[in-house]
C-alpha cells in the first residue's frame, strides 16, 4: 500500500458521505474526519506517527517540497492522517468554515490565533472575564511585542463600536465568560467588527461547535481548548483554531513558523473522545441543569451563575443564541469566609479539587474574580465556587454538595 493511496488531495466526504439532509449532534461527531483513505478501514483513524517521510527520488523529494503540504506527507511538523483526520472533523463541525489547525495545548491555539492577526502597533480588545492566561498573553507577551491591549465589558454587546480605534486589528470574545459566566452578544460585536474591518476571534471551549457554531454567526477565528470537552476524559492536553473562509492561510503560516504540531497520539485520544461527545454533553447539561436550579432553592446560595438560568448576566443572549449548555458554572454563597468556602468543599466526596473541566468526572474550585478584572471586577458577587458537573448519577453530587452546604453553615454560624 503506497503513500500516494492515504494523501487526500481533494475535499472528499468522509463516512457521512455527501446526502444533503442536514445531519443531527451525535451522527455528525461519529462519522467526522473519518475518510476512509485515513482509516484504511480502521473505524477510529489509528496513530500514524512520523518524522521523516521517505521519497523514492530526488525528484520526488522536490516535487513535494513544491507542493502545498496540506493533507500531504511532506516531513512529520506537517502533520500525518491522524492530524489530518481530527482537525478535519472540528471543521465539519463548523458549517461554512475553512479548516483547522491544532496545537499542543488551548493556550498554544489562543497564541498562534492572536500572533496570526496582530503585529506592533495594532491594538487588541479583550474581555475583561476572559480566561486568566489570555490576559496574561496579552499584558505580557502581546505588550512585549508592541501590540497594546484594553479590556472590554463583557456585556457592551454593540458598545463595543465606541472602542474600536484606528489601530484596533482584533476583537477576542469568550461566551461564556471564565468564572463568572457573562454571555457576549457575538451577533452585535461581529457586526461592529465587521463594519470597521476588524478581526473577530471567540474562545468557544464551553459550548463547543455542537452548542454554538460559531463560524456561521461570523466569527473570523474559533478556538477550542479541546482539552475539555473534545478529548473529554481529564487526560490530554489539545487545542484547536478552525478559520472562517480566506483566514486558514495566515493562521497556518503563523503556526508553521511557530513550529506547532499537536502529537499523533494526542489527536488520535481527541478523536477517540470526539465520538462521544454529543452524549456526554447531553448528560452534563441534564445534570448541571437539575443541580443549579436545586442550587437555586438552597438558602446559603446567593445566585447561580449558569447561563441557562436568570441570575447569569446575558441570560437572555443565552436563549437567544446558543443550542444549549453545558456543564460548567458557578454559585455565589451568602455571608462566606473563606474558611467556610473551604469548609463546603473540602469534605466534597464526588468532586476532585483541581483545574480544568470538560472530563467525565465532576470538580470544585473556589474562585475569586476580582483577583484578575480590572474594568469590571464583580465585587457585588462575593465568595464564589465553580463547579464542573460530571456525569455520575447527578442525585449522588446533589447529595454530596447539601452536605457541604451543612458544612458551610456550621463554619459561618
Ligand atoms: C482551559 C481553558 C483554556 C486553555 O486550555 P489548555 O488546554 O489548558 O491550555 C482556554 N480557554 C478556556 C476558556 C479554558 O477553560
């Protein structure tokens, strides 16, 4: 079996095939990236890993070097089926976009995605509830290089046009946001964006393309921390950049010249927990659903910072906008020390303590906003935890959290 039969040289159909009835969540995640000159017949594209590729002729070797490298053997930095496979089938994710890009890390995709849209001089706006490491990016690495940085409101929806100055090249946007779950008007910063020629980037690891794709609502650059949700089992670490038509060429340049590659084996456990990612989002968004509203009854709970729930800032963009929700959030706990925060959580028996989410299992984490904000620092909120809802038996945590609401109120009594 020669090289030439696994290079996809055209945009062929993977197993879904080319039928045009639009697909449902669970049929698209199982069928996508999976062509079938990648999977040899294998139903999950195996591990392909490579550093050289051989030729059979100097001019063979010339030929390729030529070539555009894309869906190619070339050299093992561009990428082997297994690659090929994973990032393809976050682009089918994603009506109307161009293609992906993966990387090592969600933080590695947020830097090449800024580094392929800013150069010095250009100016950035960032939301002030964005991810901490984004705001470390941009106050460190971003500032050192000449590109400035001013943080926005996450809710000045069309607000934003008054921001945009002659120097604004980008506008970055995560819905919801980190912590505090603030849901972004997309439609109304793209629309601004758009009207002044600047380039929309979105954070979308909370509700991934299945429950807000955000290419189609025009976002330039969509990025995953497939860490999470995509590769769904707490033991990988991936992330992912799918463009909008005529972004994919800068965005791979940049990531070239970074020397960026995801590991085979790495995107081959992302595609592996790929197929199962309409079912487990369905179990974490039933579970996290039944426990915020029950959350919500309990008297020490000052709100819950859910976006499919009232208190959450931007509720109603939520249900306007997205396709659903997932497993992540936060409550606000009345009258709380710091001791007793740790005092609900500590004696936790189904929640690990530890960062990340988007794995089977459920965390808590106290959190504290206003360490990182600085246009908005949400004092009003108080002592905050956030929970990532697994998918155990979801009575079994509910049980597990009154207890530590028992705790809680021992400590502050
Ligand atoms: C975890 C996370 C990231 C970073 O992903 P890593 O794979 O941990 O580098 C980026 N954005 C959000 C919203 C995250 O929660």
């Amino acid at each position: 079996m020669g090289r030439r039969s696994i290079d996809a040289q055209g945009d062929g159909p993977s197993v879904s095939g080319s039928g045009d009835q639009p697909k449902g969540d669970a049929t698209r995640v199982v069928s996508a990236g999976r062509r079938a000159e990648w999977t040899q017949g294998i139903v999950n594209p195996p591990v392909w890993r490579a550093s050289t590729i051989l030729y059979e002729s100097v001019a063979e070797l010339r030929a390729a070097g030529a070539r555009d490298t894309h869906h190619r053997l070339f050299y093992g930095r561009r990428g082997t089926p297994t690659q090929w496979s994973l990032a393809d089938a976050l682009t089918e994710l994603e009506p109307g976009a161009e293609a992906t890009f993966l990387y090592p890390s969600g933080v590695a995709a947020i830097a090449a995605a800024l580094l392929s849209v800013l150069s010095p001089g250009d100016e950035l706006l960032l939301p002030d509830s964005a991810y901490d490491p984004t705001r470390s990016m941009a106050t460190g690495l971003l500032k050192r290089m000449g590109i400035a940085t001013r943080f926005y409101d996450p809710l000045i929806g069309a607000g934003i046009a008054d921001m945009i100055a002659d120097n604004t090249a980008a506008i970055f946007m995560e819905s919801p946001g980190s912590l505090t779950f603030e849901v972004q008007d997309i439609p109304a910063i793209v629309a601004a964006a758009k009207a002044r020629g600047v380039v929309t980037l979105l954070d979308n690891t909370w509700a991934t393309p299945l429950f807000f794709p955000a290419i189609g609502r025009g976002v330039d650059l969509t990025i995953l921390a497939c860490t999470k949700y995509i590769v769904g089992h707490s033991d990988v670490m991936l992330g992912s950049v799918t463009a909008a038509p005529g972004r994919f060429a800068k965005l791979r340049d940049t990531s070239f010249q970074l020397g960026q590659i995801a590991s085979p084996d790495d995107c081959w456990l992302g595609a592996r927990g790929l197929r199962t990612l309409a079912i487990r989002l369905a179990q974490h968004q039933s579970s996290a659903l039944k426990i915020a509203r029950w959350l919500k009854e309990q008297p020490e709970v000052s709100a819950v910072l859910h976006p499919a729930l009232p208190d959450c800032p931007g509720h109603d963009i939520f249900a306007r906008d997205f396709r659903g929700s997932t497993g992540l959030f936060s409550f606000a706990l009345v009258g709380a020390t710091e001791a007793a925060r740790a005092a609900l959580i500590d004696g936790l028996e189904h929640f690990g303590i530890g960062y990340s989410w988007g794995g089977f299992e459920s965390l808590a984490l106290p959190v504290d906003p206003a360490r990182y904000r600085t246009v908005t620092k949400r004092h009003d909120i108080g002592l905050i935890v956030r929970l990532q809802i697994g998918i155990e038996d979801p009575d079994d945590l509910i049980a597990d959290l009154a207890a530590g609401l028992g705790r809680f109120r021992a400590a502050v009594a």
